[in-house]
C-alpha cells in the first residue's frame, strides 16, 4: 500500500503513523520553506528537531514540494496517481483549489481512497472555519465534563479531539479499502474532530437525552459509578475503579467497613451515586491508614481494580508498557537515540516496528522522484527553480 500525506501537524501525521506502522509506504509532502507546522513547535527540541514533531512522523519517507507552483502540483498529482490512500487536512476547499481535490484525483486514479480530516467537516454553516483540538473539545462539550466539580473547565491533557479524528479517518479508510476489494472503486471520507468529540459523548450524552440534566464535571468521578475516581490515601491518591456490586461487597471490608456493605445508602451502585457525598469521606478517612502503593497491592490481590497514579516518566517505565514493547527507540541522523510511543497495534502475524525515523525536510525529494520517471536533469531543475528541496 502506498499512501501520499498531504497533511501536517497531528490529526493526519497521527492517522498516515497508523498505516506507516503497518507495513504501508507512507510519503510525506512538505512545503520546502518551513515543513510541517510542528517542525516549529518547539521547545522542546531534540538535537536540532522539535519533539513535536518527532513524535507522530516515524516510517515515512519526506519529500519537500511547492504544491503553489505548476510543476509542484504535477508532482503531486503523478504522486496521487499511484497511490492507494491520500490523507489530507487542508481547510475544505483548499485541495481542490491546488487541483489536489477527490474528484479531481478520482478521476485519474479511480481506486483512490482519499481521507479529508478538518474541523468541521466538509458540509455545513461551520465548514469554513480553521479547526483546533482545543475549540473542538469545547464546541463538543467535552471540556464542560472535565475538571474539578466547583473549579473551571479543563481541557483534556492530550490532545482527544485531532487524535480522535486521525482514529476515525484510518478506520473509515480500512472499511473503504475492504469495500475497493468488492467494488473496484475508491471513496471519499470525511472526518471532522467536531464529529468525533459528539461521537465520545456516548453515555454522558445518553444521560442528558435520559433526563434532559445538562451533565456537569465531577473531577476524576464517575457520574454513574461510585466509587470510581481517584481517592486520596496516606500519601497521596490512588485510581480506584469499584465498577459492579460484586466488587464493593469485596471492597468495603478490605477498607475495614464491612458494615456498609448493607448498609442500604449504598447497598447498590444506584444508593451509592445518591449518597455519594457521604460515601466519600468514609472511604478516604478509611484510605488514610496506609499509603497508595500499599492499598493498591492488596486492592490487587482482592481483584479490585486499582492503580497509581503516575506521572508520564512513571508511566513509560512501567513495567506492563515496557513489556508490550509500548516504547521505541530508534537513531535519527541529527536527534541521536530517539524514543517514542510504541504502537498499541498488536497482530500475530505482524509486528509494528521503526523502519525508518522521522524524515528530516525533503530527505528522500530525489528518490521518489527518480520513482516517479523524473529524470537527474530534471530533478536538478527542480531544485534550481525551488519547486523542491
């Protein structure tokens, strides 16, 4: 599989990452003066690269195109003319205005599966505006949910709403690549991060269209779970998830209240949301006596789900993540030793790895485009008059 990556900063990098990990040849066009956005994005750099964008940019190869310039796009589109995938998150419009639109490219290359991430989709009053992970969650009402019950809206600390949108496109862009196994023909898709937050509303969604009760924020609460949230302990807090009742007839006497186990406040789960302001300081004034790794040791031996509250160090050293192989590492010809996220893609018959680190700007400009038939001399123009690098 060949997929063309017209796309930069996150939503898209992340998405063409996916296929890039899985085996596809992913190329990266660039704009030759600056790159991808996050090449900018800095500090933190590593050597002379932004951490940005190091991080979403592994196994694919780099070409550095002026797609404003005639001969650009005719790169371009040759480039899209044997591609099986081509990912894009230009404002709509904007690809077709370069001659770089689905029906354009469809035209040449029928079996083309062509992925368009924006932030508001292709349709509708918004479809204009530019999209932003962070407008997204707060458009989608998801930063309505998150932060402290009586404190300020928080946005979530990673970035749900591009991330979310570059999951969906590499779904829809799988489901179009099975249907093109039948059809013979390519699709359009459309991804919008607004459509993906609404989307991971599910049951707090659910709740308001149950009750018409706008939700509210309840901290690292569950709204229809207690206790589920993050509850505070001799030294610090520990995650506690008691998700069933089974599990609370189990959790209260390990705390040393067996009692209220029938107690009927909190007997089931419903009496517990009732109650759950007097549940809450029983449980931590019982948490009190013993510090977070112990409880969730004994917590663990008892099968109740719990577990540390790590920072991100914590959590990449953790033993679990170290074993799924959920950290690489790689050599990158001016960063060094490179570390990244692993892929939590796991197939038996295949595993994800870094063939290739995070291309420097135009790094393989002269190889695709030998691929593509131009010949030495008129790469050489190419360069000469600045239509790459």
């Amino acid at each position: 599989m060949r997929v063309l990556d017209l796309s930069r900063i996150l939503s898209g990098p992340f998405a063409t990452m996916v296929f890039a990990d899985l085996g596809a040849d992913v190329i990266k066009l660039e704009n030759p003066e600056t790159g991808d956005d996050t090449r900018q994005w800095a500090p933190p750099y590593q050597g002379d690269q932004s951490a940005y964008y190091l991080s979403v940019n592994r196994n694919k190869r780099g070409i550095a195109v002026d797609l404003k310039s005639d001969r650009g796009r005719e790169i371009a589109q040759r480039l899209a003319d044997g591609a099986d995938i081509l990912v894009e998150n230009f404002r709509p419009g904007a690809a077709a205005r370069l001659g770089l639109g689905y029906p354009e490219l469809s035209a040449r290359n029928p079996r083309l599966i062509y992925a368009s991430i924006s932030g508001y989709g292709q349709t509708g009053p918004y479809a204009s505006q530019p999209g932003y992970d962070a407008i997204a969650q707060a458009l989608g009402g998801v930063v309505s949910v998150t932060g402290a019950p009586d404190g300020e809206p928080v946005r979530v600390g990673t970035p749900v709403a591009d991330i979310g949108a570059a999951m969906w496109a590499a779904i829809g862009v799988l489901a179009a690549l099975h249907a093109r196994a039948t059809t013979g023909h390519g699709d359009w898709i459309d991804i919008s991060l607004l459509d993906g937050q609404i989307a991971w509303l599910t049951y707090v969604a659910g709740g308001y269209f149950a009750t018409g009760e706008v939700p509210r924020r309840y901290g690292s609460a569950h709204p229809t779970i207690v206790p589920y949230q993050a509850l505070r302990t001799g030294d610090g807090y520990l995650m506690v998830a008691v998700g069933n009742d089974t599990l609370w007839r189990r959790f209260a006497p390990l705390l040393g209240l067996p009692e209220l186990v029938h107690d009927p406040r909190f007997a089931t789960n419903p009496d517990r949301v009732v109650h759950r302001a007097e549940l809450i300081p029983l449980i931590e004034e019982a948490l009190a006596a013993r510090g977070s790794a112990a409880w969730a040791e004994e917590m663990s031996r008892a099968g109740i789900p719990a577990g540390a509250i790590n920072t991100v160090d914590q959590a990449l050293a953790h033993p679990q993540v170290v074993a799924r192989d959920m950290v690489l590492t790689t050599e990158h010809p001016t960063a060094g030793t490179l570390r990244m996220p692993g892929s939590p893609l796991k197939l038996s018959r295949h595993s994800t790895s870094v063939r290739r680190p995070p291309p420097l700007l135009g790094e393989h400009t002269d190889e695709v485009l030998g691929e593509l038939g131009y010949s030495a001399d008129d790469i050489s123009a190419l360069h000469r008059d600045g239509v790459v690098r």
